[in-house]
C-alpha cells in the first residue's frame, strides 16, 4: 500500500484540490436531504436560486472536511484560523454545486465513466493522477494506477485512503465538467474581423501633441450653486453608478485594561527580588526556563552588536556570571547575566547532508546519517554521499556546500553546531527538517564574542486593573442604554470613540482581537435605538486587551444608496459638471479663429504641455492623469488641427496633434491582436459568467446567525 500512503503525505497538494472543488465529497441529494429540516427557519443558513441550505446539512460537510484535513495533516486539532478557511471553502463548494448544477443539467453536461476512466488510466491523465503517480524516474507509472485502484476496491469502507481517493474523483469529475462548460461558453465567443483589424489598428498607431488644460479646481465652490434638483436628477440619471452591498455601522467605546503604575511597581520588584538567586544560578538555561517570559538565546553577541549600548558596554567589560540590571526595555523589566565569553568566528562555511524523517520517524532519519558518518569516517567523500543522499537537492547538487553564512542565520540547532565546530569536524544535529550531518570547512577570525541570559518578566495588567476596566465599563454601559445618551456620555467624559463598518462575513474588527462575536450580535438586530447585548445578555464584550460597549449605528440593504447618502459626492459630480460647461463656453471664446493652441494659452493663462508616443490603450497621459476621453479623442483627431474643448477627469482639455507614428498593419500583426484579445475575453469570461450566475441565483446568505 505504498502509493496509498503517499497519497496521504501528498495530504497538503491534495487538500488545494479538494478545497478548490466545485463540487462537494458528499451524493448532491444530500442538499435535499432533511425532510421538514429545511422548512425551518430557524435552520435555514442559506437560500441559493431558490433552494433552501439547511445548517445540518453545512454542518455535516463542513465535519466531513474538517475529518478529512485532520486525517491528511495527521494533526488532532486545526487551528481555529484553518477552520475558518475549511468552513469558507465549504461554503463556496455549495454555492457551486447548486447554481452549476442547474446549468449542467439545462445544458447536458455530464462526464461519463468512460471519460473518468480516461483520466485516470487511459489516455488522456489528468495531471493530478499524473503527479501523483510519477515515479522517482520521473515517469508515470499506469501500472501502479491499477494495482492501487484494486488495493482501493479491495480495503475495507472508512479506510482514509479510500475516503481520499473518492474525494480526488469527485475533484476530478468537477473540475472537467466545469473545464466542458466554459469551453461551451468560449465557443460562443466571436471577434469580428473588422474589430480586430480596427483596434489592432488604434494599437499600433502612436500620437504626440500639445494640450493645455484648465483645471476644475480654478473655479470656487462657492461660486457653483447646485440645487437640490439637479442633484436629484443627477441620481437618477446615473443611479447604476450608486449601487451598495449589504453593510451596518457600529459605534463602539474602548475601556483598555492597561497595566497601572502599581503593575509596574509589582513587577520591577519581583525582577529585583530574583537578581540574588540569578546571580548564583549555574544552570541559566533551566533558570529561564523555569522564571523567564522568553527561553534563553544562545547567540553569541560581538562587541557593538546588541541594540542596547549600555547592556553592550556592560558585556565586553565584565566577567562571566556578571549581572546587569533590574533594567526596562519594552514594557518589561530584565536582569541580563554574562553566561559565556569566547573567542569565534563571525562567520562559518559548511556543508551538509540532510536526511529528512519518512511519516515523521526521526529515529530512522538518525539512524541514516549515523550510517553516512561511518562512511566518510572510513574514507568515502562528503561531496559525493551529498549528492546521492541528501534530502536538500538545492545543496546536494553542490556537494552539500551551503557557503559562507553568519551566525544566526540557521535554525538555532544547526547554528549552535556549525557555530561550535572545528575545521573538518563532522557532527550530526536533529532539527525540524531532519538530521544532518555537517561539517564546517572554513572559519572566519575568531573575535571576542559574549553570550548572556535575559531574565525577563512583561508588565501585565492585574486582576485588580482588569476589574477596574471592566467596571468603568459596566457603569458606563448601566448609566448609556439608549442612542442619546450613549453619544452624549462619551463627548461629556471625553471618552475615546471607534466606528466600525462591517460586513456579514467580517471576521475581525481591527483593534478588536477575536471580534467576530460583535459582527454576529450586529446583524442579529435591527434595533439602532440601545446598546448592544453579548450572548450572555451583558452590554459589556470582552475583545483581548479591551471592554467593549457597542451601539448599531447604521444600516445599509443591499440595492441602491440613497440620494441623501450619496448627497456630497453627487453633489461634487454636478458642480464638476457646471464647472465644465463654464470652462468649455470659455475656451470656445477664447479659441475661436486661433491659429495656434499658444494663443488659447494666453488667452486663458496657461501652460502649453506635450505628450508624447500616446496609444489608443495608453492609461493614462503623462503629467496629466488618468484621462480616457482626451486620449480617444488625440487618437481620431487630425493632424495639426485644433481640437475643440474636451471635457476630462481634472479639467477641460484642448489639444493639438503634432505628430503620428503608425506601424505598417500586416495581417500577421491582425491575428496577433485578434488571438491575444480572444485569450483575454475567454479569461475574462470564465470568471464573468460565474458572477452572472452567483448574481442570478440570488443568494440569501444567512452564516451570521450561526458563525
């Protein structure tokens, strides 16, 4: 069951695929499953194209996945962060599985066993199958295909290796199928050959040209009046322009649990009370093991290199077992021992052979390179046993040689062994990655190096200032239930008020560690008139290092904003506009019967600027800005001819083209454009037509209530 196993250490490259499915490991009637389930509300996490998704039926999914990642990583427990993404692409995995599969089954689309054969064992292997059955040959080895599939057939229902085969095929079925969907889609795809010509065309022709412009910000504000009207007009003429997702503020009063100045005291104390027992301490390491925030540092400091100029002074003139301190340095308070003082080398050049531990047997990793010391001490040659056993293939391939590196540079095992060896000397160390075995083959002059131990204690805030806290927040969300005096209390005490805009999935409020339980709280109501509650009926939340009493300030529906939210920037757009209309009436004055674009300049005070080799796909002209409407019109406009004022982004523009470049327009040069805008609307379109489908399947997403 060899190739079984090494479908589980894959764990990780197939949980990309598994996790990128579009369709789920479980039968698709499993949505439907539920019975009266899905009637109630109280249940329903989500409603998709009109399909109710029931909180059972996510929850066992996102069990069986959570099953799976343990069993692949080998790990007990996934670290909350890891659950969120399992549970995020469980989600997308649903929504998938119901609006494609409607598509498909509109369509026909399907994939036999046949093709799945293919993939697997005929002639057309799917990559993943490919990869995973390559040999160390590097060829792929059909044979042993079949020989797992019988092994598969023939183990037992519940064995993880069958459990993630089937989630490959499921994998495998998905990803073909929507491979056949957008093909469909591209093959609806046309470019017209006059298009193409026509913008390969505008794609190889190269204007430069004077322009001046005038700037809205020539005009006063205050000398634009915009009226209500026109602001409702503008609204509704361009409302597309005003649509919002779903989103709610809320207003929020920090209370910091601080550590208080009977903190400090307590705890620079405590440091002084320990320096008699540190000094008299043989065995640091254990001492800080045992007392210390932080575990001791086995880096050997040369003299200039420690941050703290008085503790470095104090370094390279003491003795060994020397105490500096009680001293403060970033909100804690340290005691720093002299531990060692040496003679080393800066630097060190070495090689190695690592050995890496098969389904995390070091013993046996250990036992491999005590091997390969035996050899080279009988004579064979680092170099060569590197290369035919080394793990490290970006070393191996050079004997092993890792080169000149200093101190600090490795994992702290490995440089203590590097950094502790003769010339020649052969070592074997255990570390993370495995074991190796190293042997330094150049050193650096040896310098004056001191090593010290820090015994350190961090200021932390008491039960008595966490109480403290924590009551200055109760009274204050006991005495400010209602809207009016919650914003009236904190301008009165001068209390520090945060905003907040969230989103139904917002994971974290920044400044708020763990903070999804307040997002969860503010959709749950629609009450914008008292405090928030916490699921213990407390208007009090506890984030960290902070108290928390909230308010639902604001909410936004899906749709359209409303005129009187978007007043000011519309508001902006009209005054832009008028500012507009001005400034052209005042060019075409001042350009009418100018022969020169310089007399437009004067006329108007400005400046004559040039822009040079300006494409009809250029971005943006240079000194300019963003400014597509100047540049498609530079691109059309006659040679040495005066344009006529052209409203822009920044202000109103008038050019003059001084020069065009075009490249000879071959039918070679056509295609090339054609196929490269043909890749480009296929790309584009494998992406856009899922969001046209998301957006027609009408989604009620309803995880807040439960996540």
């Amino acid at each position: 069951m060899a190739t079984l196993q090494k479908i589980r250490n894959r764990g990780v490259f197939i949980g990309i695929i598994i996790g990128g499915a579009l369709l789920a490991f479980i039968a698709g009637d499993a949505l439907k499953s539920g019975g009266s389930l899905l009637t109630n509300s109280r249940n329903e996490m989500a409603e998709i194209a009109g399909e109710s998704v029931n909180i059972r039926d996510f929850q066992n999914r996102f069990n069986h996945n959570l099953e799976v990642t343990k069993l692949m990583s080998g790990q007990n427990s996934i670290p909350a962060d890891q659950m969120d993404k399992i549970r995020e692409q469980v989600w997308q995995q649903m929504v998938q599985e119901i609006v494609m599969n409607r598509e498909y089954d509109e369509l026909g689309i399907s994939l036999t066993s046949q093709e799945l054969f293919d993939m697997i064992q005929g002639k057309n292997i799917d990559p993943t199958i490919r990869q995973l059955f390559t040999g160390e040959d590097g060829q792929f080895d059909k044979d042993n295909v079949v020989k797992t599939l019988k092994q598969l057939i023939a183990a037992p229902d519940g064995t993880p290796q069958k459990a993630y085969w089937l989630n490959i095929e499921e994998s495998l079925i998905a990803q073909r199928t929507l491979t056949k969907y957008n093909a469909l889609i591209a093959k609806g795809l046309y470019i017209p050959a006059a298009y193409a010509k026509n913008m390969a065309a505008n794609g190889s022709k190269k204007v430069s040209f004077d322009y001046v412009v005038k700037s809205y910000n020539s005009i006063s504000d205050s000398t634009v009046n915009v009226t209500a009207e026109e602001i409702k007009a503008y609204y509704n003429d361009h409302k597309e322009l005003f649509k919002q997702s779903e989103s709610r503020k809320i207003d929020y009063v920090p209370f910091n649990i601080e550590p208080s100045t009977d903190d400090f005291k307590y705890t620079e104390k405590w440091i002084a009370d320990m320096k008699a027992d540190f000094t008299a301490e043989e065995n640091v390491a254990q001492f800080l093991e045992l007392n210390s925030d932080t575990k001791f540092n086995t880096y050997y400091f040369a003299a200039g290199e420690n941050s703290n100029k008085a503790l470095d002074a104090f370094m390279f003139s003491g003795k060994k077992g020397d105490v500096y301190g009680p001293y403060d340095e970033k909100d804690a308070y340290k005691l720093a021992k002299i531990s060692d003082i040496r003679m080393m080398s800066d630097s060190v050049k070495a090689r190695h052979i690592l050995i890496r531990p098969v389904n995390g047997d070091f013993k046996a990793a250990e036992a491999k390179a005590d091997s390969l010391k035996q050899l080279l001490d009988k004579g064979a040659k680092f170099a060569d046993l590197a290369k035919t056993n080394s793990d490290d293939q970006g070393s191996a391939v050079n004997g092993g040689d890792l080169g000149w590196f200093t101190q600090g540079r490795m994992v702290p095992a490995f440089n203590d062994a590097a950094f502790s060896s003769k010339k020649n000397e052969v070592k074997i160390v255990k570390t993370q990655f495995g074991a190796h075995l190293i042997q330094v083959v150049g050193l650096s002059k040896p310098v004056k190096k001191v090593q010290i131990a820090v015994l350190d204690r961090k200021v932390e805030a008491s039960q008595k200032t966490f109480q403290a806290a924590y009551a200055a927040a109760r009274k204050f969300a006991g005495e400010n239930q209602d809207r009016a005096s919650f914003f009236k209390a904190i301008s009165e005490q001068n209390l520090t008020r945060r905003v907040a805009n969230l989103k139904k999935d917002t994971k974290l409020i920044p400044g708020l560690e763990s903070s999804r339980e307040l997002v969860r709280v503010a959709y749950n109501t629609d009450n914008m008139e008292t405090i928030l509650l916490n699921n213990d009926n407390s208007a009090v939340f506890e984030f960290g290092d902070k108290f928390v009493v909230a308010i639902l300030s604001d909410i936004k529906e899906e749709g359209y904003a409303s005129v009187t939210d978007v007043q000011a920037s519309v508001e902006r757009e009209v005054r832009k506009n008028k500012k507009a209309e001005m400034i052209i009436a005042s060019m075409a004055k001042n350009s009418k019967g100018a022969q020169s674009l310089l007399s437009v300049a004067q006329k108007e005070n400005l400046e004559v600027k040039n822009a040079a080799d300006v494409t009809f796909q250029s971005f943006q002209i240079p000194g300019a800005g963003i400014e597509p409407n100047v540049i498609a019109n530079a691109s059309n406009i006659e040679k040495g001819k005066l344009s006529a004022p052209i409203k822009g982004n920044q202000g109103v523009y008038m050019i003059l083209v001084n020069d065009i470049k075009e490249d000879a327009l071959t039918q070679d040069a056509i295609d090339v454009f054609k196929s490269r805008m043909t890749q480009n609307y296929q790309y584009r379109t494998n992406y856009q037509s899922m969001q046209v489908l998301r957006e027609n399947a009408d989604i009620v997403d309803k995880r807040y209530k439960f996540y």
